[in-house]
C-alpha cells in the first residue's frame, strides 16, 4: 500500500512540474529554438600516452598535466608516470615524473602538483619536477 501511494504522489508531481515548466515566449525564432551544437576538434596529441586518466591546466606555467596509469591501475608495478604537454597537444615530457604506479588524479595548490597513487598520496614539487620524498604518505585501508 505505501509503495502504491508513492508511485502515485510521484506521477502527480511529475505532471504538475511538466505544466508549470517555463513557456517559450512566441517571439523567439525556431533557430533560437533548436539550436544545433556540434564539437570542433582543436587539436591532438600524439597516440604515446599511455592510458591516460587525469589531465590538469596550470595556468601559471601554461602547460598541462597528464597521469598516465600504463595499463594496470590496481597494480603496484611502478611503471606509471606523469606527462607535461603545451596547449597545443604537443608532448614536452612523456616522463616527466616516473616511478609512479598508476597515478589518479591531479591537484595543483601553488607549486605543487598532487596525485593519488594505489595507497599513496604523492606530492611533486613543480619547479624542481620531482616528487618530494619526505611527503610521501601511505594511506592504509
């Protein structure tokens, strides 16, 4: 009984919702009315990259980020690495940061570049491109 009375309460505020929805003024053109989109590929990089799974601007050095997990992401293999590329698609550094395992995700905070690692998060000083070893954390599960 109670799953009949949400269903019901659900389709009637679905049908009020559809009927005092916003109203398209008359006065608009049918082209401001189906407006078609379409995507423009601006550039690509070149196919090396390895599995790529996280990229990242820095506006401060006009330049992106790229975590490469080389196949395994669940793997403690320390085959993956971290690219720098220039907004035009073109590789700077394939290896930039090395010795990584299957680095997610990236954070920039100033000069420092932030990556999870399997069970680590790893801190890169950007100015030095080099993983800080003192600020190596473990995370235990």
């Amino acid at each position: 009984m109670k799953n009949i009375l949400f269903v019901i309460s659900l389709i009637i505020i679905v049908l009020i919702s559809c009927r005092s929805g916003n109203k398209k003024s008359t006065n608009q053109s049918e082209k401001e009315l189906f407006k078609q989109y379409k995507i423009v590929e601006l550039w690509k990089t070149d196919t090396i990259l390895m599995v790529p799974e996280s990229v990242i601007y820095d506006e401060k050095r006009d330049v992106l980020y790229v975590s490469n997990l080389n196949y395994e992401p669940r793997l403690k293999d320390g085959n993956g690495f971290i690219s720098r590329l220039n907004t035009n698609g073109e590789i700077l550094n394939l290896r930039w940061i090395e010795g990584l395992s299957s680095p997610k995700g990236l954070a920039i905070v100033d000069d420092t570049l932030y990556t999870a690692d399997v069970d680590e998060l790893i801190v890169i000083d950007i100015n030095k491109g080099q993983i800080i070893k003192n600020k190596r954390y473990h995370i235990r599960c």
